[in-house]
C-alpha cells in the first residue's frame, strides 16, 4: 500500500481529461479530492502504530544495479509530513472547487499538475533511498514550475516560475553531487544504512563536501538566504497553489532532508552553526521585509522566508546540542520545530486562503487601500484574527506554544558560549516583525473605512460559502492542535533523533523556575510593543514612509541573468554561424583537443603486440585512396569531383572485401551507388555556378584540423585495441547465448548488432530521400536552384 501511497496521485491524473471531457457540469476537483482524501486516510490509520514504535519499509527494485531503489519508509518524521502533504492538499483542492472557475479551459491541467505535484512530495519524504528521493526532488521543482506558470500569458508568471525552476533545481544538482559524496564514503544510497555507516565509523573530510553540497539543495528548496528570492515571485501562482506549495509543502522538503539527514553532518559545530548563521538572517530579512509589503500575498511569502528560517535555526541548534552532548537541547529542539511545522503549515495555509478570498471578491491584494472589508467578509475577520494570532504567538493558541519552545531552544545556546547573546537578540527582532506583520494581516484590510474606490469599474463579488469550509477546518485545527499534537510530534522528534531512545529521555516539555520565565517575560513584551508598533505606524499607511533599505538579492539575480543573456549571445555569434565549413571546424577542433589532450594527460602508452598481416592489395587500396584524397583538394570540376569521391567508396568497398567483410561490403557498394547517382541528378538540376576558390591560408586550417582529426580517430582506435580484453565480451556470449534462446553465436551478434546497424542506415537513406524530394519540389515551383 506504500508503493500505491506515493504512485496513487500521478495514477489517477490519467482520469483527470476524461472526468473534465464527460462531466463539465461538475467541478473537476470534486472527482480530484477523493485522491488525498484516501490517501490522508491511509496515514491516519497508521497513526497508532508508528506512536507505538513501530515503522513501515517496504523495497521496489527499480534500477538496482546503479544503486536506484524505489525504498519506501514510514516513520515519524515521514508520517508527519505525508499528513501534511495529504491533508493540505484535500482542503486545497476542496478549496480550488470554488475558487477555480469551472468554465477555465485549462482547469484538468491545473489537477494534473496538482497531482504530480503531491505525488512528488510524497516520495521525497517516503524514500529512503537518496537517489529516488532525488528523482522525486526535482519532480517538485518541474511541477511547481508548472503550477507557478499556470496563468502563463502574464508575464509575472512565466518570470516567477523560471526563476524557482532556475533555483531549486541548480541546488537540486548540488544535492546531487553531495549524494554520491556520502556514497562514496558509506558506500550506499539508503538514508537509514548512511545514517548507521556514520555512527559506526568515524568522519573524514570528504563528508564536509557532501554536507555543503546538499545544504545547497535544501537552502534553494526551503528559500534561505540568499536563495529566498524566488518564493515572493512564486506569489504569482493561483491562491490554492500558494496555499498548498509555498506554506504546508514544497518549501517544506528542505526541513524535511535537514532534519532528516542532519545527524550525519553533527560531527563538528560547523554544520550547526551554518544552519544557525542563515537562519537567522532569514528570519530576519522575511520578518522585516513583510511589515513594508502593501501586497497581501507579498507579505505572506516573506512571512514564509521569516517562519522557515526559524525553523532552520531551529535545527541548527538541535544539531549543535548533540554535538556538545546536550541532551535537553538536543532533544527538545527536534520537538520545537516538528511542533511549529505543523502549526505554521495550518495557519499559513489559512491566511494564504483568506488572501484569495479577498482578492477574489475585491479585485485587489493592496493593503494599503484595502479597508472596512469586515462589513462585507465577517467570517474572513474572524479566521484572519484567529490565524494571524497565532502566527504571532498570542496565547492560548498553538503557535503561542511552539513559539515559546522555540525561545527556550534559543536560550538554551547561551549555556555553550555567550557569543550566541547576538542571535537571541536577532531572534527577539525577528519575533516582534512575525508579530507585527501578524497583527497587520489580521486588522488591517478588515478594519476602518471601506473605500468605494478600490473597485473601480468591477462589481464586489463575494463567493459562495463553500470556500470557507477549509480555513474553517484549518482554525479549528489552531485551536485544539496543542492538545493532540504529540500522536504525531513525538513520533516525528525520535524518528529525527535517529539514535535509540527511550520515552522517557526523550523531552517533549519545559519545567522552569517559575512562572514568569524569561521566554513568557519576551513573549509579553513582543505582544506590547507589536500592537503599540501597530497601532502607531501600521494601522494607517504611515509605516510604509519608514521602508527602510533592505539588501536585495533580486537585483544580483537579474543582472547575473542579463549578464548570462549577453554572454551567450556573444559565443553564439562567435561560433554558431551559417557556415557549416566553420561550424565543423569548431567541433572537430575541440574533439581533436580533448582526445590528444586526454592521451596525453592520462599518459597511457599504445602497447600493441601483435599486428596483423597486411597483404600488399591492402596497400595498394590505401594509395589509391590517399591519392583520390589529395585530388580532391585540387580539383574543381564537379564531375571529376563526384568521380573521386565515389572512387574512394568503391575502394573501402575493396578494402572490406580484402578483409572478409561481405556483408560491410555489400551496404558500401548499395549506398556509394545512390549517393552518386543522386549527386549526378542534383548537379544536372543545378546552375553551372563554379567552386568557390579558396585561399591557400583556409585550406592550410584546413589540413591541419584534418590531420588533428586524423590522429584522433587513430589514437581512439589504437588504444582501444592495446587495452581491449576480447575474454570477457566472448566469455559472456559463450555463458548466455544457449541460455537466452539463442543456438548459434554469430546469429544472436547479428540479431543483437547488424540490426540495429541497418535499421539506422535505413533510417538515414530515408532522410537522405525525403531532403532530395524536398528539393525537387522547391526546383518545379520555381525556387532557387543555386547551392545555397
């Protein structure tokens, strides 16, 4: 059921044209939503198990032999994330049936791709094979690109998909490299082997390679610094996909591999303090930016950039504390940030919703004109309210909580070194932005007068109640998550630990001294001083006269692209031209260089010992073909020049036959025989234009790139037969020939070799065909007839 769990998805997108095709009366996505519905299902059932312990593992052979497994692992960390991915999902699509219009043209692709896409999240978090996790890494990435570019004639969408495409999947190549790393050193592709390799043996330095290579990958996927630019753009996808990919999933999956595989990399602090470093600054930035945004969306996904830096601060402390064996903060910080997943991911996705809603029945997403809309949408105020006091950690809701585990985590830093004072600072800065920007997304387009204005020539559109059905669920699930969250939290922190640990080591809650500890103390104050803040500069539009200067990587990305466009337009004039004497030269040049070159920097002598007999008709071929070479080069008579040309075919024909080749022979004569016969047809049709005297400069580059070429080909041929083992290829006909069906040896090569080899001459004599007739038919309607 594992297997079907992740393939379901993409399974079922085959049925999705058909269901648009027969039932455009009914909303694809009600047929759509029975896939996560299920599927969400299927995992709740395992809820009980794996809280008990237990785990789900199950192996599909794929391609075994270069490593690539479809293994499919279900644990706690796992578990919570195919919750996520599931859950989310059913409410977005639940939600997409009454946001996407039923009469858009294209709506089975929006399901379609919807489906790849969380077929592809399922398997990053499911494998426990890297390499198929790295297949399914890079699905997201195509998907997301597909989904971001839906609205593909605005040309926001087309920039904003190409650049999460460029992005996450330039450090998905990254993480790539990183993997065969951390092959080369374990010798396996399994997570769970890697993960037992490296507690068992010691570290090296090879594993600090693997360990920045695939932080690479994971800070492109979950938008760290300074990788984070392309999820604002990303903004211009269709709510639901912001909803579902840019809060509860996608940008996810580098959590996901950090706290998946970060216990490999514990073996030093710098891991950890990477991770702290650009965590921070993340957090920061997104937190900062958002207060200035006056776009509803804009603010989100900086909200986003601010909340999954914390996380990955989170995680690089949860690292540092096992490196100096500290076992509170080690395991406590695991629970901190798999707690705060799941919260951000409910009330993200909720405000992301409420955001749709907004701009779907006021035409706009500027928060700076946006007011009074309470009168209209109560219902939205009172989601917004509920979901954005939570993102700022007002108690009693669940965000309150995960936001006070995460101060105790940071705290906790200042008892290895004093130094970490600077990031606690930072971290009490971040969480008065989240605040703010909260309490902005809660009140502001809510509250005040309602401008008329904001319309402009459009109607209000208010939509239809159903749309409501999944913030709802997702509010309530802010509400009660503090009580019901260890079935799946704990399950989630021990599968992270990835050591062997009772219940009771494992920390899941905070004594303190007393009850107002310093983390209650900062979060009182981060409440005052947000509303103060709010009510003072926010809650009208004074705050945006203060937008301060904040560093931007956007433009460092757009004038890499610029220079990158400019760049390739020079080689492209420089080598790709219409000259094909040229265009040739180039690549044999550079063939020549790399095979000479090669040679010679392997240093590999051409040890040959044993040498055929030559017979002297062989000789006496190979003259006259040199001489009919030579000729060619001096001769511009057409007719003298086919004659030479076919000349030195019929001779290889010669040679073929001089060396038992009949068969060779044979296709030889076929082809040398109708290539001349149609360049002695083309040449009739042809003006009586003369060859093109060269100078004597061009046809000395000439011979010289044909003789590089020549001494290429040869050392090719001569290395390859003085280090050719002929027992093995034998052997193996020998042992598998019978056995495979086959009697007789020389039959299966010929089956096995010649008939691929004249089924490409075939094809090549056909496309010969088809270019001549094309020509015939450009010369009887009149068209050029020159050689051009």
């Amino acid at each position: 059921m594992l297997q079907l769990a992740v393939f379901l998805p993409v399974i079922a997108m085959f049925f999705v044209p058909f269901l648009r095709k027969n039932f455009k009366n009914i909303h694809t996505g009600k047929f759509v939503i029975i896939v996560p519905l299920i599927l969400f299902g299927y995992f709740v059932s395992n809820i009980k198990n794996i809280y008990s312990g237990g785990t789900i593992y199950k192996k599909l052979a794929f391609v075994s032999n270069a490593g690539l497994d479809i293994n499919l692992h279900l644990d706690g960390l796992s578990l919570l994330f195919a919750l996520l991915i599931t859950g989310i999902g059913t409410l977005v699509i639940l939600y997409s049936c009454y946001y996407m219009s039923i009469t858009d043209e294209k709506l089975h692709k929006f399901y379609i791709f919807l489906l790849i896409f969380m077929s592809a999240m399922l398997g990053v978090v499911l494998s426990d094979n890297m390499l198929s996790m790295y297949m399914f890494w890079e699905m997201t990435s195509v998907s997301s690109f597909l989904l971001i570019s839906y609205w593909h004639e605005n040309d926001a969408s087309r920039k904003g998909a190409l650049k999460s495409l460029i992005i996450t999947v330039s450090g998905g190549v990254l993480m790539l490299a990183g993997i065969f790393v951390l092959n080369n050193i374990t010798g396996s592709f399994n997570i769970s082997e890697i993960i037992e390799f490296t507690k068992n043996h010691g570290y090296n330095s090879k594993y600090l390679i693997a360990m920045i290579l695939i932080i690479f990958g994971a800070f492109t996927k979950s938008a760290q610094f300074p990788f984070h630019i392309w999820l604002p753009d990303a903004m211009a996808a269709p709510t639901p996909i912001s909803s579902y990919l840019h809060s509860a999933t996608m940008v996810k999956a580098g959590i996901y591999l950090l706290l998946r595989i970060g216990i490999i990399f514990s073996f030093s602090t710098t891991f950890g303090n990477i991770l702290i470093i650009f965590g921070t600054i993340t957090m920061l930035i997104g937190s900062i930016s958002a207060i200035f945004l006056k776009d509803l969306k804009g603010i989100l996904a900086y909200s986003t950039i601010s909340q999954l830096g914390m996380m990955t601060l989170m995680i690089g402390i949860a690292n540092l504390g096992l490196y100096n064996d500290n076992h509170y903060v080690y395991t406590f910080a695991f629970y901190a940030v798999c707690f705060h997943i799941i919260n951000h991911a409910a009330f993200k996705a909720c405000l992301f919703m409420i955001t749709g809603i907004i701009d779907h029945s006021f035409h706009s997403r500027d928060i700076k004109k946006l007011r009074g809309i309470k009168k209209f949408m109560p219902l939205s105020f009172i989601l917004s309210v509920i979901a954005g006091f939570s993102m700022a950690g007002i108690p009693p809701l669940s965000g309150f909580y995960s936001k006070e585990y995460f101060l105790t985590v940071v705290y906790g830093l200042t008892q290895s070194s004093m130094l970490y004072m600077v990031i606690v600072i930072a971290v009490v800065i971040g969480a008065l932005g989240t605040a703010i920007y909260s309490l902005i997304l809660a009140f502001k387009p809510f509250l005040g007068t309602f401008n008329d204005n904001i319309l402009g020539e459009k109607k209000l559109h208010l939509p239809s109640n159903g749309i409501f059905i999944s913030p709802i669920i997702l509010v309530v699930f802010v509400i009660i998550n503090t009580f019901i969250k260890d079935f799946i939290v704990i399950p989630a922190q021990q599968a992270a630990l990835a050591v062997k640990i009772t219940n009771n080591e494992v920390i899941t809650h905070v004594h303190h001294g007393s009850f107002l500890s310093s983390e209650l103390l900062t979060s009182i104050f981060v409440i005052i001083a947000s509303f103060g803040i709010y009510k003072v500069f926010a809650s009208e539009n004074g705050i945006y006269s203060l937008n301060p200067t904040i560093v931007s990587i956007h433009g460092a990305y757009d004038n890499g692209g610029i220079l990158l466009h400019k760049i390739s337009g020079f080689l492209h004039d420089v080598f790709i031209t219409n000259q094909l004497r040229r265009n040739m030269s180039y690549i044999f040049l550079v063939l020549s260089a790399t095979i000479i070159g090669g040679y010679f920097a392997i240093g590999r002598p051409m040890l040959i010992n044993n040498f055929s007999t030559i017979h002297y008709m062989n000789i006496f071929i190979g003259i006259c073909i040199l001489i009919c070479c030579v000729a060619l080069t001096t001769v511009y008579n057409r007719l003298v020049l086919i004659i030479l040309s076919s000349g030195i075919g019929f001779m290889m024909t010669a040679l073929y036959v001089t060396f038992r080749a009949p068969d060779l022979a044979m296709t030889q004569f076929v082809i040398e025989s109708i290539s001349t016969i149609i360049f002695l047809i083309a040449f009739i049709l042809l003006t009586d234009k003369t060859k093109q005297v060269e100078k004597y400069q061009f046809k000395l580059t000439n011979a010289i790139i044909a003789a590089l070429t020549g001494i290429s080909f040869t050392i090719i041929g001569l290395v390859s037969y003085a280090y050719k083992n002929p027992s093995e290829i034998s052997q193996f006909y020998f042992d598998n020939v019978v056995d495979s069906g086959g009697g007789n040896i020389v039959n299966v090569i010929i089956v096995d070799f010649r008939g691929f080899d004249t089924l490409f001459e075939i094809t090549v004599m056909t496309m010969v065909a088809l270019i001549i007739y094309a020509m015939f038919k450009i010369i009887k309607r009149g068209g050029p007839k020159d050689e051009n």
